[in-house]
C-alpha cells in the first residue's frame, strides 16, 4: 500500500547536513541551477500536474524578505521553498503609509496558479510531492510560531529554514509534527464503517481518525477514537502505512482495525465529532458511490487508500 500514499513520496535529498552552513541560502541564490518553489497563503503554484519551480533570478528581491527554506538537493538541481506575503501591499512602513511595493512581485503573484497540495498531491510526480509537501508543512510551522514559546519575544531564522532561535534567551525550536491515528474499521462480517464529521459538507463520509494524546501508544489511540467518536470496541489493530499531512503539522498513521470478538456492531455516534456512521459492504458502498449518496476523500488522502484497499481497487468516484 505503500506505493499508494501521495504524499509519502519524495526523490530529492534533504541534505539535513547542510542547513547548518550560514552561507547555503545566498550560494543557491546566486546558482541559476536552483530551483525555487513559491506559496502563498498554504498554496502551491503549480503548472499543470507539476510545480511551477523556476530559477532565482525569476523571482525578485521583495520576494526573498518571507521565510527561505532549504528542501534539499538531487542529481540536477538544489531547491529552495520561498513563501510570498499573503497580501501584497499590506505591509506598512515605519511611518505608517503603504510599503514600496516591487511591482515584479505583485506581476509575478498574478500570473501563479495557486493550488492547495489536498487538490494536487495525487498527480504530481515524487520528486514534486515531496517537495511540496515539506514546503508547506515547514512554511506552516513558520507562519504560526513567529515568537518563543517560553518567553514570547521574536524568533530568527536560522539553518536555511529549519529552525527558529530566540533572540532574548537563545533558545531553538524546531518544526513539530502531530501524530494522529486514521483507521479503517470493520466489522465481524468485513464490512467497512465510514462517518461523516460535522464540518464537512454533505454526504461526505470517510475513515475514523484522532490525534495520539499524551501518554498513550498508537494501538491505544486507534482504540480510544473508534469509542470515543462511534460507541465500538475494536480488537485487533494492524498498522498500514503513514503519511505526512500538512494542514497544518499532521503525520497520520494508517491502521486495519477489527471490532473485538464479540462486540457489538450498534453505532453509537458521539452527536460532536461525528454526526453519522454506517457500515456498508462492498457492494453497497460501490453503489453508493455510484449514486453520489457518498462522496469519499481526495485521492491524495491516507483515507481513500484505506478505504480502496479493502475495496480491492479504486472506486470510481466523480467531483472529488
């Protein structure tokens, strides 16, 4: 199932050992054979099913005052995620009026096409997946912890992007990643249960999933949600796969989960989280689909590779 997991794929190198280097930043400016990745407000630009990546000198100096982060090299190229201000002309100067604005900044915004990994990450090749995926988990992370945790004054940037130093007590952080656990839980007779959470639209249904809480193991979250969220005892639970999911610091955990010998089949939904669950066969979930009575997860989800694992294949699905 491996193979299956969008956003678990990468081909570059991420070259960890070199961030330290305070001069690699402005050496790959300077390189025309870097290549650089443009986001704005958690978006990718993108060409058609590829990233829009182009050379330094394409992208002007206003560009470079937001986060720089090094993503790593390959055989052809070193490559730099560079995240544009979200609104151009909202900075302010110290006296108050409108910032100079570099009209080749607001020229090159207007002609990205912008698009969320969610929508993307299926059809981009591995080297662009991981790309991408590491660029907007890391200009995530910079955009919510712009001060110390401990004291609250202002961060630097420092090791190409990849940590943040407090200039009052010099203390480091470092981009985090949430593990949460996602499962696809069947019953006695292999049918799969499928819920649809509150905020999502419509006839929206997919795999159960939660954050791991302090103090317990994986196998225990995945126990802990499927009560929490729908009433069910689980037994058996088998690990699948992971795959990071950026929106904004998540790696998700794929698990199997059985219901426990003897347990009851009785969906109880929490009526918070979850607002209605079912279990379908295959046949039924087929023909739901079919129908538009379900719509299932994005293809560069964790979700829908559970759920077309236990399927057997994919399901055609129209709209998503």
């Amino acid at each position: 199932m491996h193979d299956l997991l969008p956003l678990a794929r990468t081909a570059v190198d991420p070259d960890a050992v070199s961030r330290t280097d305070d001069t690699l930043v402005r050496r790959l400016v300077a390189d025309p054979t870097t290549r650089v990745l443009l986001l704005q407000r958690g978006l990718v630009a993108c060409d058609g099913d590829a990233l829009d990546l182009r050379e330094p000198a394409d992208v002007p100096g206003d560009a470079w005052t937001g986060e720089v982060v090094y993503l790593g090299r390959d055989a052809d190229h070193a490559y730099l995620a560079v995240t544009l201000p979200a609104q151009l002309g909202a900075q302010r100067d110290p006296d108050g009026g409108p910032a100079v604005e570099d009209a080749r900044l607001a020229d090159l915004v207007s002609g990205l096409r912008l698009t969320h990994l969610r929508d993307v990450g299926d059809v981009l090749d591995d080297r662009d997946a991981g790309l991408a995926t590491t660029a907007v988990a890391v200009s995530a992370w910079h955009e919510r912890h712009p001060r110390c945790p401990r004291c609250g004054e202002p961060t630097e940037v420092i090791d190409a992007g990849w940590v943040r130093r407090c200039n009052t007590d010099g203390s480091l952080h470092y981009p985090r990643t949430d593990p949460a656990v996602i499962m696809a839980v069947t019953d006695h007779g292999d049918r799969i249960l499928l819920g649809h959470a509150a905020h999502w639209p419509e006839r929206r249904f997919s795999t159960l999933a939660g954050y791991v809480e302090p103090g317990e193991s994986i196998e225990v979250a995945v126990a802990r949600e499927v009560m929490e969220e729908v009433g069910l005892e689980v037994g058996d639970v088998e690990y699948v796969a992971s795959q990071p999911w950026p929106f904004p610091a998540s790696l998700m955990l794929g698990f199997r989960a059985a219901l426990a010998e003897g347990a009851s089949d009785d969906v109880r939904v929490d009526g918070v989280e979850i607002t209605d669950a079912r279990f379908f066969t295959r046949a039924e979930l087929a023909h739901a689909v079919r129908a538009g009575e379900v719509l299932l997860p994005m293809r560069s989800s964790i979700a829908r590779s559970l759920i077309e694992e236990w399927y057997g294949g994919p399901l055609e699905i129209s709209g998503t």
